[in-house]
C-alpha cells in the first residue's frame, strides 16, 4: 500500500488541465483585489507591473489591481488623467501587465490592450468607491511626473498628514483616471523544487490553450 505524501499536490504532481489553471489563475486576480485584514496575508498580485511602448523603448511601472471581471477577462486600474502612462496608452493602447506573488511562486504576464475613462460612467463608479485617503492623491496641482524646485509630496503641502473633507476630496475627481485593460493574453508560470508549470491562455483573436516548455 502506498504511503499518503507529506507535501501539498502541485499542479505538476496532479492530473490538472489547462482549463482548471486557466480558471484559478483568474481566481487568484479576483482574490487579490479583496480586502484582507493582515499585511501578511496579501497577495503579491495586488500590484502589478504595466509595461507600455514608447517612441524610445519600453516604459514601467507599479500600480494596484483594482478591479477584475474573470468572466469577460477585464481588469482596472486607476491612474492620473495626466500621467505619462496615460499619454503612452493614448498613443499605443497595448501593455503588458506582470504579476508576480512570492508566496505561491507564480507569475502571470498577460497582453492588455487598453481604454482610457475619465469623464464617464466608468470612472464615476470608481471614484465613488475611493475613500478620500486616495483622493488625496488626485489633489495635487502639478502634474505628475512635472519638475519641481524642491520635493513634493503629491498633494497640497498645507494638508500634511491630515486627510481632506470629503467635499474637498472631490477636486481631485478631475485628475482621477480608470484604465480599462481587457486582456488579450496571459501566461502562467509557476516554479518548483521539481520544475515548472508553464502555460499560455490566448483570449484573441481565437482561443487557445496551451502547455508552455519552461
Ligand atoms: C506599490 C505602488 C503602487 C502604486 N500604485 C499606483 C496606482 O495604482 N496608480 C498609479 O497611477 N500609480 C501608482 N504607483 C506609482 C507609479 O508606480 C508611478 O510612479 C506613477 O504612476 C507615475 O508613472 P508614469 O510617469 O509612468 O505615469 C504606485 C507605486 C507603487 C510603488
């Protein structure tokens, strides 16, 4: 009779199918855009890395995974209508969004091509969930990214540490922006002590599942 092992099943070491990894690695996004009581316990895919083309190269940068939609394979994210990424996106709607979560040593790199909401429905619904802690962001007068003579904080110097009225919040719903990323790809690839899981979900133009060499 053969002995139960001591480790956890892997999807390596179990019959697992594409479609079963498909769907928890979309579970695993949703998952991290809900709330958790202890730092520990956050997913590393909370943040995510947004890589956009530019006239000269690639650009990068972090942002928080706000809002995922596992069924129609969308993700958001908020942003400032006057940021840099914003101007690259206009030019070139398509990014690379990757994701990485120490805990469970999976990546995901998925293909985006994005849409930009500032003025509309879309980006109303969100503001109105943002507390005015991160509206205090969108209260800064210069520019994001604009030179500045001495270091500033990204909001009005004269707040400091306090937060604005929730009145007073609401002059920053005209820098608020909500990128829409419908995702047109995204590979999985998960590192073990007995190798690696390696997979590829094409959305577009035609679906298509498939096992990745490492
Ligand atoms: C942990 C972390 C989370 C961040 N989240 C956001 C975000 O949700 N949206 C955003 O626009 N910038 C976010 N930033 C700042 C960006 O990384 C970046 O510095 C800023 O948006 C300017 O980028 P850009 O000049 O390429 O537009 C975050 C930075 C860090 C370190």
């Amino acid at each position: 009779m053969s002995q139960p092992t001591e480790s956890a099943p892997s999807p390596r070491s179990t019959p697992y199918s594409l479609a079963d990894l498909e769907r928890d690695s979309w579970h695993q996004l949703v998952l991290a855009t809900q709330q958790t009581k202890n730092h520990e316990d956050r997913s590393g895919f909370r943040t995510m890395t947004v890589a956009t083309n530019t006239p000269d190269g690639a650009d990068a940068r972090t942002v928080v995974l706000r809002q995922v939609d596992a069924v129609r394979r969308y993700l958001w994210f908020h942003t400032d209508a006057r940021a840099r990424k914003v101007m690259q996106l206009e030019a070139f709607p398509n990014a690379t969004l990757l994701f990485w979560d120490d805990k469970s040593q999976i990546q995901l790199r998925l293909t985006a091509e994005t849409r930009l909401h500032t003025d509309d429905y879309v980006a109303d619904e969100q503001w109105k969930t943002l507390w005015v802690g991160s509206r205090k962001m969108y209260l800064s007068a210069p520019a994001p990214g604009s030179e500045q003579p001495a270091p500033y904080p990204g909001f009005p110097p004269e707040l400091g540490s306090e937060l604005p009225s929730e009145a007073d919040s609401e002059a920053g719903r005209r820098n608020f922006a909500v990128m829409e990323c419908r995702i047109l790809s995204l590979e999985y690839l998960q590192l073990g002590r007995d190798g690696q899981t390696r997979a590829r979900f094409q959305y577009e133009p035609d679906r298509k599942l498939a096992w990745l060499a490492p």
